[in-house]
C-alpha cells in the first residue's frame, strides 16, 4: 500500500495499492478495461516490466493460463 495526500483530500489519507501491484491485480482479471489500464500504465512509464514480472511470480494458485496471458501483457505492445 501507498499513502496519498494532497490539497485536494482537505486532511484524509488514503491508502492505495502500489502501481506494480494494481497492473498484476488488473490482469489478472483481464477485463478488456483492465487490459487497457494495464497498457496505459506501461505506455507512460509508470510500472517496470521487470518488477511486474517479479509480482506476477509471487501469486500463488494461479491458473497456468491466465498466469500466461498477464505476462503476455508484459511485454506486448
């Protein structure tokens, strides 16, 4: 988790899952909303290939196949 504050949340905190961990989360699902979530993030730089594919590692009891499809994600363009 992140902590996030800004002018905008007048005093509240907000906790929000780290970016690496919301791309995995997000393709995970595979929605095609998330799969266009997870592009946009990679396109403006800000998630690594690297530490998705480390975070993508450590989910347990993944279907082989949808474990395949969000790699994939990695690194298609």
């Amino acid at each position: 988790m992140v902590r996030f504050e800004s002018p905008g949340t007048h005093g509240v905190t907000a906790w929000c899952l780290e970016p690496h961990d919301l791309w995995v989360s997000k393709a995970i699902a595979g929605r095609p909303k998330d799969v266009e979530f997870c592009r946009a993030l990679l396109d403006r730089g800000l998630v690594r290939g690297a530490r998705l594919r480390e975070r993508l590692a450590q989910v347990q009891g993944l279907d082989p196949r949808v474990r395949a499809a969000a790699a994939e994600r990695i690194s298609t363009p």
